[in-house]
C-alpha cells in the first residue's frame, strides 16, 4: 500500500517538534522541492499553530525557498481523538511523535498505528 508521505512530524507545534520541521527543511536528503527528497509534513491538533509553524520556518530558514514551505502539507490530528490519529497514521509511512508526555497523549497513537495497519 502506497502511502502519502515518508514522516509526519506530530507534535510539530512544540519545542522538540519545530527543531524537528526546521531540521527536515533544510537537511538535503529531506529538503522542500528536491525531487529525491523524503516527503513529509507537519501534523498536531491546531492548524492554524501549524500555519505558524511554517512562518516560523521560512524566517528561520530564508535560504529554503518560502513557496516550497507554504507547499509543506498540514495533518490535524488530535491526541484525544483516534480517529484523527488513524487517519493521520494511514497517510504515513512513520509518524514521528513529539507530542508529551507521552505517558498521557501516546496510547491512543499506538492504537492507532495497530488499527491503521
């Protein structure tokens, strides 16, 4: 089964979880636009935080072309609601996830990832 992207940063909102996008934009195995690159996107439970996100990037990164990060595709997936996890799981081939604690939000997430396949 072909999926949609290689990596869903979830939790791209956070802390951890920016320096994970800025990280990916700019590194060339996984740069915006490269026709070889990993495709991947930024996922959490507000899309309008993700569309910050993405100004973040394009201040942080002004070599990355800004056209290529407003193409970096938004996921809306929130931790109390499986059915935007599996959703969200069944688009990638990994979800990275950088959503805390996890303890508390990362159960439902693994449900997921078992119904999803």
């Amino acid at each position: 089964m072909s999926k949609q992207f290689d990596v869903i940063v979830y939790g791209a909102t956070g802390f951890t979880g920016s320096l994970v996008a800025r990280y990916l934009a700019a590194e060339p195995e996984s740069a915006l636009g490269s026709a070889s690159a990993l495709k991947w996107a930024v996922a959490g439970r507000s899309e309008a935080k993700l569309q910050q996100i993405k100004e973040q990037l394009k201040t942080k990164l002004p070599e990355v072309a800004p056209e290529l990060i407003d193409a970096l595709p938004v996921v809306v997936a929130d931790s109390g609601d499986e059915q935007s996890l599996v959703q969200m799981v069944q688009q990638a081939k990994v979800v990275v996830s950088l959503v805390g604690p996890y303890k508390l939000y990362g159960e439902l997430l693994v449900k997921a990832c078992t119904t999803a396949t």
